[in-house]
C-alpha cells in the first residue's frame, strides 16, 4: 500500500459497518480519507476517532455530492480512491396479504443504493481522470462498490434490495470497460454475512445460529475482513471490472 500513502480517498457509508472498517484501513495505510454519510453526526464521530475528514452527503442527491466531493478535492487533493458503502436493505415481499409491495419503497432502495452507488463513483471518476498518472500505465485511481450475495441469492422479501445489489454488479465491468483508457479500475465487492450494526442488534444466539450457515469460516464476517479486501484490490493492478465475492462459500436459501 506504500504507493497510496498520502493519497486522497472517499467512503460512503464511512460512519458504520463495512464503510468505517474501510475508512479505517485505508486511514492506517496512510491516505486521506474523506467520510461521506447521511449520519453526519456519527460522521463527525468516526473522522475525529479517524483523523479523517467527514460530510454529511445524502448519496442520492448528485448535486450535493458535488459539492462534498470539490470540497474534498480542494482540501485534501483530487480524490485517487472511492469505495461505496453505503446502502438500505428494508424487507418487503412482492405481496403481502394480498397487496402488492409498496413500488415507493423499492423505488427508493434502488435509488439509495445503486442510483447513489452510480453518482458516486461517476463524479468521483471525474476527478480522478482530470488529475496526473500516478503510475507509468497511466493508472489514476480506484473505485470499490459494494454489492452482495443478494445480487445471486435473494431471499424471500428482499426483491429491492437483490436488485439494486444486482444493478451494482451488473455495472462493475462495463464501468470499468468505460474508464479503462482513463487509467481507473473499477470492482465490486459482494459480501455475504457479516458482523455490521444491523446484526449487532439481534440476540447472540441468532447471531450464531446465522454465523452457523456459513460453511468455512462457520462465523459471520469481521467488517474489517472486508477493509482488508479493499487495500488487497488497490494493490493489485490486475484487478479490474470483477466482482468478488466475500461469503465463507455461504449461498443463500430461500429465508
């Protein structure tokens, strides 16, 4: 990671879960980090905690994302990395007592969660193609976006969030076919069951009768699992338009 010091990146998502493990990671590998959540107090917590620099950007709104992203640019430099992660997961099924899903709802997680993905990791591509090579190749930067093994096996009430998780990796390699002669390597992570605030809040033994179903490691996943997969697909330069995923080899049942 020696060739990031001092570069600048962005982690959406950066105040919780998998964005603050990456934030962190990234931070104690020496860049600059910049954390973007709709939280902006807890934010504010996790930059000071950090050392980093925090901003409260609804990711949905391109507009207000091009302002944090100049304001980080004019600050700590030109941004050479992006990781997206943040997201909404609400559970509904297709229908429910006979009615049918809310279509605002699952308008609304696409939205947030590949719509936002899209904003960020396009306008932040913008910077990175207008600023210098970092390497002889003409590399120029990085962007990480988060999908899940939803995107594959989605459970029951999760139609919304399977798809938007679907667009994301469906986005991944012609995202990176579209910035390759532009020096910027585009992936995709795809987590299974892992250790973030949503599953902090259930009893233990839910948490390890879930970490059960994992077939090897038989746990759910440390979020700074995944802050080590992120640094792993900076440093290497073959890594480009794939989707990784990172589950322990769990695929999904039905519920």
């Amino acid at each position: 990671m020696e060739q990031w010091a001092g570069e600048t990146a962005i982690v959406t998502g950066g105040a919780s879960g998998l964005g603050a493990a990456t934030a962190k990671a990234l931070a104690e590998a020496g860049l600059k980090v910049a954390i973007f959540d709709a939280n902006g107090e807890a934010a504010e917590a996790r930059a000071e905690e950090l050392g980093c620099s925090a901003h409260r950007v609804d990711v949905t709104d391109a507009a207000q994302v091009s302002e944090a992203m100049a304001v980080v640019a004019a600050d700590l430099g030109a941004p050479r990395v992006v990781v997206n992660g943040g997201g909404i997961g609400p559970a509904a099924k297709t229908v429910s007592k006979g009615a049918p899903d809310d279509p605002a709802l699952f308008a609304k997680v696409i939205q947030v969660n590949l719509v936002g993905s899209f904003i960020c990791a396009s306008q932040a591509a913008a910077h990175m193609v207008g600023a210098e090579p970092m390497a002889p190749d003409g590399a120029r930067g990085v962007i990480v976006n988060t999908a899940s093994v939803a995107a594959y096996e989605g459970q029951i009430g999760q139609v919304a969030y399977a798809a938007s998780k679907g667009g994301i990796a469906g986005m991944t390699l012609p995202m990176a076919r579209d910035l390759a002669d532009k020096g910027v390597r585009v992936c995709t992570i795809a987590p299974g069951l892992f250790l973030t605030p949503l599953l902090q809040g259930l009893p233990q033994e839910v948490q390890d009768s879930l970490g059960r179903q994992v077939p090897f490691p038989s746990r759910l996943g440390d979020p700074a699992e995944y802050g080590k997969l992120v640094c792993h697909i900076l440093d290497n330069p073959m890594l480009n338009g794939e989707v990784i995923r990172l589950d322990g080899a769990i695929r999904m049942a039905p519920r």
